[in-house]
C-alpha cells in the first residue's frame, strides 16, 4: 500500500464508506505496531497503537486531502508518543514508599521497567540494537539484518547507546 | 476492548465528516471580531476626538502594528490546528516582529527625557486600568479560537496556545486603541505588553489543557 492509497481511502472514510475504512484503519494498526516497536517498551505497544487509531477516527476531518497522507499521520503518532513518553515520565517520578518492601520479583519488574523507560529515552535505532543484541541476545550479524543497519553502524550504535545509558542511569543527562 | 473489536467499532461508528478548512476557521474567528468591534462602536466604547487621534502617528503605529501581530498570529494558530503543521518557525518570525513593533515605537517618543519623567509617563493607576481592558476586549477571540483548536488537532500544544494568546491578545489590544486616551509610545508599550502578556501567559497555560486530545 503507497500512501496514496491510504489517501484514498481517509478521503473514502471522510465520505462514510466503511468498509474502505476498516481496511485503511488495519493497514495503519500495522504500520503504527511497527512504529511504536522502536520507541516504545513492548507493553506498551498495543495500547498505544489502540489510542492513536480512535485519535485518527476522533481526527480524521482534519486530514486535507490536498496534502500528503503519510505527514499528517506521522504527526499524530508522535504526538501521542511523545505523550506517551511525558506519562513514564511522570510514571517514575512518583517516590515507592519504605512501608512497601518489594520482594524478588518486584524488583525484576522494577529493573525490566526502569531499563526501558531508558531505552525510550535513546534515540530510536540505539535502543533498536540494543534491545536486540544486549536483551534477546542476538549476534551483531543478525541484529544489523533485522534493523537494516550496517554491522559497523550496529556497533557504534550499541556503544554510544550504553553510555548515553549509562549517564541516563547516574542522572548526568537531562 | 481487543484491537480488531476496536477498528469495528471504529468502523460502524463511522459517519461522513466535514473536513475542516482553513478559510472556513478564519473566517469564524473574522466573524466574532467583526461583531466584537461593532459592538465596541454601537455602546460607545470609543475615545471622544477621534479625528485628532487621526492625526496622531502613535494612533498608526498601534494599528498597524497590533492588527498585523495579531492577523499574522492567527493565520499561523489555525494552520497550526493542522496536526503536520509546525508553528514554531511562525513563532520566531513573529518575536522579531513584535521587537520591531516596540523598537518602532519607542523611537516614536521615549529617549530624550529623564528618568524621573519616563516613570511619570507610565502612570500606574491608569496602565493597570488599559491593562484590564486589553485583557478584558480578548476574550472573545480567545474563546473562539480555543474552541477551533479543541476541533483541530494541533501537535504543538504549547505553541499553538501561544499563538492563539498571541493574536487574541494583539486583538484586545488593536481594539483597545479606538478607547485609549494615552498616545505616548512608552506608556503604549509597557501598558498594552503588561496586558497582552498576562492573555498569552494565561492561554499557553490552560489552552494545553483543555484542548487536549
């Protein structure tokens, strides 16, 4: 699908055809999936992707069909992204009580959510490699044909990630 | 609600839509500051002597400056109601041109005198009283305006509502001119900022959140 054929069918939904809209409403859920993967942590996908389709729906009279399609809803993914992102935000600013001992699991959670609320704070093909290769344990071979990276990029990307990280991590980088 | 219930909902609920247009939204906000200033005129709300205000060259200076200030920033906040339309350019554009405004004005009439004189020319009770009323004459475009940004989808909430302030405060501001009975420059530019700063304050504080979405 090309983004004139999903201009096609906005324009179709903004008439009321239905049936073309619940196709175009499938194509963008994948395309959104994909987008959000890369920047968001992985539970946080599908609602995301859920709350950006009823934006579009809510939205969608402000498409002008003179313009691109593919503009207009890359602005709205990632300005409810970027909401998404101010949400952990605020998320981790809020203090876990000493009344409130969290045992081993806890802990994991906490470490699992804290990683990725960090890796959300890279820039997206950083926190792509290292997701692959630190966390799934991918070789750098497979990470860089996965992402469409070059190995030697693959490579750059994990180091300067893991110190952006790492700063992120003693609080050097606002 | 799991997605693929989602998108037939989404479906069904479907209705035909109509698309929103920048004219059609200029337009609106021209209509309630057309009746706004008609109703200025009709309560007789202007400043008596209006023929020697004519030809007073702070009288022009008002109106050019603040009607421009505020058609450019309106221009620019219902583009901006676009969600692929980034207003921050707009914005920096518009800082340099309210610097000129002021530089232009100040120039008019505010060097040569003392300290002690330029406070005296700000005369507090009645800038504070200007200042209101500027505030006041924004109103309408405000509300206009912040209720056109609720039916849009802007993406830069922040300078969206800066831009609405913005322009509904030049607004107030060019409306005010025709009751103002001050035409020094220097009490014009302090007085009429204190107001128009207090509107853009307000509205990029609020704005953001009630027209969330």
């Amino acid at each position: 699908m090309t983004d004139a054929d999903w201009r096609a069918m906005m324009i179709a939904a903004q008439s009321g055809n239905a049936v073309l809209y619940r196709q175009l409403l499938g194509e963008l859920g994948a395309w959104l999936r994909r987008y959000y993967a890369r920047r968001l942590p992985p539970v946080m996908v599908d609602d995301t992707v859920q709350e950006v389709l009823l934006a579009i729906h809510e939205k969608r009279h402000t498409y002008d069909p003179k313009q691109a399609f593919g503009p207009w809803l890359a602005a709205i993914a990632r300005y409810k992204w970027v909401d998404r992102i101010r949400a952990m935000k605020a998320a981790t600013m809020e203090e876990i009580s000493e009344a409130f001992p969290a045992d081993d699991h806890t802990e994991k959670m906490q470490t699992a959510r804290s990683l990725e609320v960090l890796l959300s704070r890279l820039k997206p093909p950083q926190a792509e490699v290292i997701r692959l290769v630190k966390l799934q344990g991918l070789s750098i071979e497979e990470a860089a044909t996965r992402t469409g990276q070059t190995i030697a990029l693959v490579k750059v990307n994990i180091h300067r990630g893991i110190a952006k990280l790492s700063a992120l991590a003693q609080g050097g980088d606002q | 609600m799991s997605y693929d219930s989602l998108i037939d909902q989404l479906a069904k609920d479907l209705k035909p839509v109509r698309r929103r247009r920048l004219n059609a939204d200029l337009a609106i906000v021209a209509a309630i500051c057309g009746v706004e200033l008609l109703l200025f005129f009709r309560l007789g709300m202007a400043r008596a002597g209006m023929p020697s205000m004519l030809q007073h060259p702070s009288f022009w200076w008002r109106l050019a400056s603040l009607g421009l200030i505020a058609g450019i920033s309106a221009i620019l906040a219902a583009l901006s109601f676009n969600p692929a339309f980034s207003p921050r350019r707009g914005i920096r554009a518009l800082a340099v041109l309210v610097l000129v405004c002021l530089g232009t004005g100040l120039c008019i009439g505010a060097g040569p005198d003392g300290l002690k004189t330029l406070v005296q020319r700000l005369d507090w009770f009645d800038g504070l009283h200007c200042a209101g009323k500027v505030i006041a004459l924004s109103l309408p475009p405000v509300v206009g305006l912040g209720l056109l940004m609720r039916r849009g989808a802007p993406t830069d909430m922040r300078a969206t509502s800066l831009l609405v302030g913005l322009a509904a405060a030049a607004w107030g501001a060019f409306v005010f001119v025709f009751a103002c009975p001050f035409d020094d420059p220097l009490y014009i530019a302090v007085w009429y900022s204190t107001g128009c700063g207090v509107v853009v304050a307000l509205t990029r504080m609020l704005l953001p959140r009630l027209a969330r979405w």
